[in-house]
C-alpha cells in the first residue's frame, strides 16, 4: 500500500469518526425522540454557537497573545534603557560604589 493510499484511507476514517461523534446526538435527537423539536433546537443552537466561539477563539488568539507579549518586551527594553543614568552627552554614566564613597566614571557617547 502506498503512503497516498494510507493517508487518503486515514482522512476518510478521521472524517466519518468527525461526524459520528458530533452529530450523532442531532441524529438521535432528531430520529428517535418522538415531538422533541424545541430540545432539538436549542441543542443545535448550543452546538454551533460554541463551536464559532471556539473557533474565533482559536483563530485570534494566538496572534494577540504574541502582539501583547511583543509590547510587553518592548515596555520593558524601554524601562531599563530610561533607567540608566546618562551624562548630559548622552553617553551612558555608570556610577560605581565602594565603601559608602560613589566614583562616576563617563564612557564613550553612543553614535
């Protein structure tokens, strides 16, 4: 059997169970019950009102987790560069201290 034959036979199966799963209660619903047309309903309603909140869920989700997180760097980057101390050239001044004495020591202005 080819690698083509095995997945077209997968998805044929992988579909059928799809359909078996999620509407065979419709179908019982539906078929069996005698008069039970407001149930059905209301059940149908249920279905397919979680289902497109799911999918829209699924589908905008993930790109404004990754949106929130890239500002949420971008706020922080932002916070430790304002936090450094600059001289008034706008080099960067880094204050060392030892023995309760602070020395302040000026490096190269950034081009």
């Amino acid at each position: 059997r080819t690698a083509e034959a095995h997945r077209n036979a997968l998805i044929a199966k992988r579909v059928l169970f799809e359909l078996a799963n999620n509407y065979s209660t419709l179908f019982y619903m539906a078929f069996c019950i005698p008069n039970n047309m407001g149930e059905l309903r209301a059940y149908l309603f249920q279905l397919l009102l979680v289902m497109q909140v799911v999918f829209q869920l699924l589908e905008s989700g993930p790109p404004a987790a990754q949106l929130a997180l890239r500002r949420w760097r971008q706020r922080r980057v932002n916070a430790k560069s304002s936090a450094e101390p600059t001289a008034p050239n706008g080099a960067a001044l880094k204050i060392a201290s030892s023995n309760g004495y602070s020395a302040a020591s000026v490096s190269a202005a950034p081009v």
